[in-house]
C-alpha cells in the first residue's frame, strides 16, 4: 500500500509504502534497505538543497528517520529515540525540520535534536500527523484532542475561536493545512 508520494525537484518520484520506502528515476525503481519493512506514512519532505527525509513506523526495530542527499542515506533512530516510529513530518519557513512521533514532537535540525513531549498520545495512539505554520511563523500541530503549538521552548494549546474549539475537543488533527488567505483547514 502506498501512504506517501514526493516529486522531488530533481525528477525523482519518492515511494512511502507499507514496506518502506522506493525511489522511480529514469526507469529504474531503487528500494532503501535501511527502511525496509517500516511503513513510511509521514509525509516524504524535500528540502531547498535537495536533501529527502521519510520517517519509518514498525515495531521491531524501532522506527527511524532517514535523510537521503545525493545517493547517500543516513538514518537515526535505531536506538529507539523515536519509539514506534516517525508519524509525521514537517519542514518550516525557516527550515527546521519537525518530527512527529507517539509522545510528542521532535526539532530535528537546525542545532542539536530538542524533544517537545505531548501529553496523552497523539492521533489516536500512532503518533503526532498534522503540521502547519501561522501567519507569524508559529507551529502548530495536532495531539489528541485540540491543536497545540510551540511558544518559546514549550507546548502550549492553540485557541481556536468559539464552536471550532468545542469541536476540536473532540477529535485528532490528521492533517492542517493553512492557505494562501492564511486560513487553518484541520481534517
């Protein structure tokens, strides 16, 4: 099953399925050893020099993030810093790269790696999805139950106006999106 589809500037067409991940490019289609029978269901990212990123979720061994520049894969993880896995990712404007996982969210990169843990698991137990930015730049994210964002160096919630937040109370933010009017779409 496909879950995550990229087509990277260079041509490359990236492959997340429930196997892990592939790459098609000029006819010929190339699986990655490293994240062979992980499921690569967080988005496949593509960053300004070109660098891939996909995040594996399995049980055993623990998932991993993998960057991929130029032929050569570098994967971390396998130590278990991610748990069960990568469940979601996200590059911002200003080019931190997020990483979801069950218990919270990871700033991967620029600096050293900084853990932001969520209280309670997030989407319903598999891990943290949905990513966007505001108009100001501040992430936002979907644990269960509500929308959070990153204010300083800790989570805190993001309010939403009167009926969307009794809503919001009630489900998982899979998915945000903010449009070009900067409006929040939440699925």
């Amino acid at each position: 099953r496909i879950f995550s589809l990229l087509g990277a500037r260079d041509g490359t067409l990236w492959i997340g399925t429930s196997r892990g991940l592939s790459s098609w490019k000029d006819g010929k289609l190339t699986q990655y050893s490293e994240l062979a029978g992980q499921a690569i269901r967080a988005p496949i990212m593509e960053e300004d020099d070109g660098t891939v990123w996909a995040g594996g979720l399995a049980s055993s061994p623990p998932g991993k993030l993998c960057s991929i520049q130029k032929g050569n894969i570098q994967c971390y993880g396998g130590n278990g810093t991610f748990d069960n896995g990568v469940s979601g990712l996200f590059v911002d404007r200003h080019r931190h790269l997020w990483v979801g996982v069950r218990n919270g969210i990871w700033r991967w990169k620029p600096g050293p790696p900084k853990f932001f843990p969520v209280a309670g698991p997030g989407a319903n137990g598999g891990g943290i999805q949905g990513f966007a930015e505001t108009e100001d730049g501040t992430l936002v994210f979907g644990p269960r139950n509500g929308i959070s964002r990153i204010v300083g160096e800790r989570v805190d919630s993001f309010p939403l106006p009167g009926a969307a937040q009794k809503l919001a109370d009630n489900f998982t933010a899979v998915r945000i999106l903010r449009d070009r009017e900067g409006n929040l779409w939440i699925g």
